[in-house]
C-alpha cells in the first residue's frame, strides 16, 4: 500500500507561505525527531532556497526519539549551509523560550534593536508547530490537538524585543516519493486516519521494531518478538490484551492501535524510525527496485488518497 495524503487547503496553504517568506528572515522547520527527514517537507526547502532564508531545524518530540539517532542527525543537518539543527521538546518548559536567539544567531543583521527579526514556523501536520508557538508566547494562541491539520490559517504575533514570530498550517507535500516515508509519517500520526489502513501500519511499525528495537516488544507485551515477523506481531498483541471479535477471532484493528498509540505515547520507548545510514540504505533499495528489469509495476498496491478536502 502507498499512502498519499495532499488535502484541498494545503496548496493554498503553499502559496501563501510563499508570499509570507519574502517578508521573514529566518525558517524555523520544525521535525518529528523520530522521522526527521521523513518529516522534512521538500517544498519548505524548494521555498527558502528560492529566497535564501536560513532555517533553524527543531528536531521535535526529542524525548520520544532515540538519543543516539537524534545525535546523528544533529550532525547531519548542521553539516548543510544556513542550517543550524537542535533537539527540544516544546512541552518541556523552557526549551522553547531557546528559540528567538538561535534565530538571532541566524540572521545577525537583525541584531541591532532597530529592525525586527521576523520568523516563520513552518512544518509538516502534527510536528508540535502550534505547541511551539503558545510556548513562545506563553498563552494559548494556537489551536492544539492530537490530530493532523488542526491549523488552517497564518497568524502572526509580536514576540516583543523587535521580533515576529508567524505560525503556518501543516504542510504535505503532492507525491511522497518513498512508500516508506509514506508509513513513517502515518505511524508518527501526520496524516489523517481516513487516508491510512490502522493495520497495515501497524505492520509497518512491527516490522521497523523488529529489526531495530525488538526487546522493546518484547517487554511491552511479553512476546518472543524474535520469533516473530510484523503481521505476527499484531496478532501476538491482539492475544496478549485479549482483543477479540464476536465469535473469538481476533480483533486485529483493535491491537494495530495499541501498538500505534503505544508508540505515540513513548510507552514502547524512546524510538527513532530513521538514522542517516538507514535513509541512505532506503533510498538507495528502493532506487534499485524501480530501476529492475522486472520493476515493481507503477499501479501495484494500493493508492489510498483524499484530495480537495478542507480536512
């Protein structure tokens, strides 16, 4: 299955981040720090590049990620020109409140007290962009909840100390180019539930704990998660918390969002779905299926897309 997820208000969404970007001075991206190139909207970059905006990458939900994964793509992204990279959690008092002067240190001619440092809060849905910005300005400004595209507007407010802070709806992107980056985002819950199959998700995530973190499965539901493959998984746990049908099948919808949910939550652990190395090894198996004599077939698997909706 590929997933493909582009709602109707996000190409009005682009065009006016667009016309926003050539007043600001800085890109604040915010990422999910367990997927954060998955995460990472090729159209923000295609903007700033277009503008040569500087960006500040927050890797987000950083006590969610694996710490050793998120060092390496500190180091990855602050190796790339007018980035400078740093793990927060917004929910963590006082983490947030580093932002303006890391944006400071970005656009140091801003620093005289006499023009305003303009900044732009940009990423894809549920990143913690809106979490972001009430932690900025200490008050509830920005609608927050557990649910992609809950904003659909700009705001834009004064920081005080000559600085703007402007907060823009989730973004997607048209085609997501990888079916695994299409996966990532859903079990990181960026796209919308009707646009996804809870199972097949959930048995992507098995597969992706199996080979990176299996003693986590196996403590969480007290399986032999080594003898198992991912769809095995999800019926292990359907066993395990006795999720059954009428009848006494099992209830395999049931378990695939208990494992989903327990991965959102941190209650698997501190987990991280992508390191550089293995978005490199991705990248490059899935290059070399499209180009195989025999080729996967452009229309195999299933497309589930919702498009031109204001979802």
């Amino acid at each position: 299955m590929a997933i493909q997820w582009f709602p109707g208000h996000m190409t009005s969404a682009r065009k006016k981040a667009s016309e926003t970007m050539a007043r600001i001075d800085v890109v604040i991206e915010v990422l999910d720090a367990r997927i954060p190139m998955a995460s990472s909207n090729p159209m923000i970059r295609e903007l700033r590049d277009h503008r040569q905006r500087p960006c500040l990458k927050l890797l987000n939900k950083a006590d969610l990620a694996d710490p050793e994964a998120t060092r390496l793509w500190m180091e990855y992204f602050n190796r790339q020109p007018g980035v400078k990279a740093v793990a927060i959690s917004c929910k963590k008092p006082g983490e947030p409140a580093r932002v303006p002067s890391l944006c400071q240190q970005l656009a140091p001619h801003r620093n005289d007290g006499t023009k305003q440092l303009r900044m732009m809060i940009m990423g894809i849905p549920n990143v913690g962009k809106s979490t972001l910005m009430n932690a900025l300005l200490k008050r509830r400004v920005a609608k927050v909840g557990d649910e992609p595209a809950v904003t659909k507007s700009q705001q834009t407010f004064d920081l005080g100390g000559h600085m703007t802070i402007t907060d823009t709806p989730g973004m997607m992107w048209p085609k997501i180019d990888f079916d695994a980056d299409g996966f990532m985002l859903a079990v990181c819950h960026a796209i919308g539930r009707n646009a996804v199959i809870d199972e097949e998700v959930a048995v992507f995530l098995a597969d992706q704990l199996l080979q990176r973190y299996p003693d986590a499965l196996s403590a969480r539901y007290r399986i032999d998660a080594g003898a198992l493959d991912g769809p095995a998984v999800v019926e292990a746990i359907a066993r395990r918390r006795g999720c059954l049908i009428k009848g006494g099948g099992l209830d395999l919808e049931k378990a695939s969002l208990i494992l989903l949910n327990d991965f959102r939550s941190g209650a698997l652990g501190r987990i991280s779905l992508e390191t550089p190395d293995s978005r490199e090894q991705m990248i490059a198996q899935a290059m070399a299926e499209r180009t195989a004599p025999e080729g996967r077939g452009a229309d195999t698997g299933l497309i589930v897309e919702e498009r031109g909706q204001n979802e």
